[in-house]
C-alpha cells in the first residue's frame, strides 16, 4: 500500500523498491488451523520438564481426592455411564488451570493428536492469535494478510461470543475448537472493543492461511531514504528471510532503519536472539531466563552484527507480543533504537511442550523472561520511548500515523 498522508510528519512517500521475501511457513507455532494462541513452544531451553520428587513432604495430601473420588464411585447414580478416564483427564484439567495461567493446558490425547496433525498442514481459520486474559478471550494480533485482519479484528479486541455461545467459561482450547472449521466456511464473533459502547458482531469466512514472515520496502522522506522492515512473525523461515533483507539493506545503504514490529504476535525465542544479534557488533545479553530453582539463563547476541551502525526505529503496538518484546526491550535497554508507538502486550513467559505416556500432552510455563536491565514485561509490556497512538475509530487505513513518525524522527535526528 501506499500512503497517502495527511498526518503532522507530512512525508513524501514513495517506494524506490520493494524487496520479496515473504514465503508461506509452517512450524509449530501455528497452532490449531491458522488460529495463534499465545502459548507457542517459544524456547526449548534443551530440557525436560522434571516431576517433582514423590517423596517431598510439601507435597499435597491426596487423601481428600480419592475421598471424593469414593463417594462419587459408592454413590453417583448414573456412575455406570461414567467413562472414568475422562473423570482422570477432567481432573488433570482442573488442576492445570488452576494455576490461573492461560499459557498452560493439558491436553487428552485426542485433542493433541489434533493439534499436533494440524502443524503438518495448511494453516486454516481466521488467522488470529488469541489469549485469555482476566477470564476474557483476547484478540493478541490478527495475522498479515488473515481474514481476521480483513474483517477489521484489533489487539485487545474481547471474543463475548463465538456465534451464540459465550467465551467467559471457555478454556483457551475449547474457544480455538469452536472458531476453527473448514475453510469457505463462517464463524460469526461478537466482540467488545474499549471506547465503542456497542458490540461489534463480525461474520469471518475461513481460508488457509499464508503468513509472510518479513518485507523490506523503502521510504523515501525529505530528500533521504530509509528501510522499512517489517518483521510479522518469529518462525522457521523468519531468519532467513531476515538475512536477505539485512544483505539489501547493506547493498542499499539506506540512511536509516524502521524496524516494524507491529502486530507480530511473537514466535520462537532463538530467532529473537539472532535477529538481535545483527544489530550489535559485540557481545551483549539480550535476554535474561529466569526458571524455578535454576541459575539464570543469559542468551547473549553474537557479537558480529552487520547493521550495528545504521539509526534505528522500532515500531511497537499492542500486537506486539513476546519474541517481539524481547527484541525491543534489548534495543531500548541498550539505547541502540528509539521505540515508538504504542504499548506492547505483555508476553513475559516461555511455554515448553511435554508428551504423556498415553498420548496426552502438557504445555507448561516454565520460564519467565526479562530485559538486559532485568526489567520484567509480563503483563506490563515494553512502554515507547515516544508514544504515537491511533484511536481505530477514527484512523484513516489510508495513512500510517506512526510510520510517518518514525521517519520524521529518523530524519531530524
């Protein structure tokens, strides 16, 4: 797109040329048919998830469970139709969620037998990456290109209803279950979005999804010519393309860098880390692990960056989500870029995957992460340096407001 500007920074836009380097992908971080759901196996960290030992005195006296356990046994009457290993899984359920924890599930076998066939096929749905937060199911980004994003979804949009079904009492899966289906097919959300008094009811037609990866474009502004680089997710492809783009930017040089992490939900925490590293020509912890009863984990940046030199912006909004927030809080922490736009997600955590015996399946926080200055963003996000909000009511799609600032700021400096 083209923008045709009416905004204060009043940029003289035009594209030199534009670089293609987004691909289709597939990894595991597109969970269920083309829906994103926030706890992404963002980090392998090179183990496994550990049972606590049996022997622990802290632990919890199942007695009372196996009481009840007996009363419902001696007792229920229609306990012939109960099937007693869904009484287990319920149970496994009910302690999981207890955490209070969005990002960990468990899941039965059935559920991770379909979660895990859909990563080896097209991605199909709306293409949205999804939360719950404080009981609500919450819109994290709509995907490039997505369905979700053509219907108009925003970060921070709350799911009400899924047809005619409410969310509140829904587990993160089951709402992902119900909005998933065929692509051709209609999935109707109602949606509460903060400032718009009533409900927003969108009618969404599935269809398999292509996420591009990253796009590189040029802005020329007052007389000078910067990169736009446009980073939408953190998968399998992503560095390469990533690399491609550094190797034009260098064959360019370009007078400045906008690195646009908006609406990029986040994905794996190595390619965080490696992107990172382009950008500094010595070493420098880029993040810091922090997981219950081990020595923190310092995943430092690889001291050989080609674009440590170049002025940097990086554009953040409420999509703006995990592996994103890792790269841009780096940046701001170290003074390598200005961060402009709006206040990111809040995405603070690394989930790790644990297969069952019987063909269930774990996913379980288990680490937090924080900046180089120990600063913590779960919950919170990373603040701007400079804020540029848009109110979606009155935005005209037609000019990107914080684009044009970003480039504003890039020119005076």
């Amino acid at each position: 797109m083209k923008y045709k500007s009416s905004s204060p920074y009043s940029p003289k836009v035009s594209y030199r040329k534009t670089v293609a380097l987004a691909t289709p992908w597939k990894s595991i971080l597109a969970c269920v048919f083309g829906l994103f759901i926030g706890w992404q196996a963002h980090a392998m960290l090179g183990e496994e998830l550990t049972p606590a030992d049996p022997s622990d005195e802290a632990r919890a006296d199942l007695g009372l469970f196996w009481g009840v356990w007996d009363i419902v046994e001696g007792s229920y009457v229609d306990i012939t139709n109960v099937d007693e290993q869904a009484q287990i899984y319920g149970a496994i359920s009910g302690m999981v969620n207890a955490l209070d924890d969005p990002y960990s599930v468990f899941m039965t076998p059935d559920e991770s037998e379909e979660f895990l066939s859909s990563l080896d096929g097209e991605l199909e749905g709306i293409g949205a990456e999804l939360t719950v937060k404080e009981g609500r199911l919450i819109i994290v980004s709509p995907l490039k290109g997505s369905p979700a994003e053509a219907a108009g979804l925003l970060p921070g949009d709350h799911i009400y209803l899924v047809g005619e079904e409410p969310t509140g009492e829904m587990t993160l899966w089951e709402a992902i279950m119900l909005i998933r289906g065929e692509p051709g097919t209609d999935v109707t959300l109602t949606i509460l979005r903060e400032g718009v008094e009533e409900p927003i009811v969108l009618t969404i037609t599935r269809q398999k999804i292509d996420v591009p990866s990253v796009e590189l474009t040029y802005e020329e502004y007052e007389g000078q010519n910067f990169a736009h680089l446009a980073v939408y997710q953190f998968g399998d492809d992503t560095y390469n393309e990533f690399e491609a783009a550094v190797r034009d930017i260098l064959l360019s040089v370009p007078d400045g860098l906008v690195l646009d992490l908006r609406m990029n939900g986040g994905g794996y925490l190595d390619v965080s880390i490696e992107m990172l590293s382009e950008f500094f020509d010595d070493k420098r912890t880029g993040v810091i692990v922090k997981r219950l009863n081990r020595d923190d984990e310092l995943m430092e940046t690889s001291g050989n960056g080609q674009l440590a030199d170049i002025p940097m912006v990086v554009l953040i909004d409420g999509g703006s989500a995990s592996a994103s927030e890792i790269v841009a809080g780096a940046l701001q922490d170290y003074d390598r870029a200005v961060v402009m736009g709006e206040q990111s997600f809040g995405k603070g955590s690394v989930q790790e995957l644990k297969d069952l015996t019987d063909g269930s399946s774990l996913r379980l926080t288990i680490a937090k992460w924080f900046t180089p200055l120990e600063q913590s963003i779960d919950h919170t996000g990373i603040i701007p340096d400079i804020v540029v909000d848009i109110d979606p009511a009155t935005a005209d799609p037609e000019v990107d407001v914080q684009l044009d600032a970003a480039l504003d700021t890039l020119a005076t400096q």
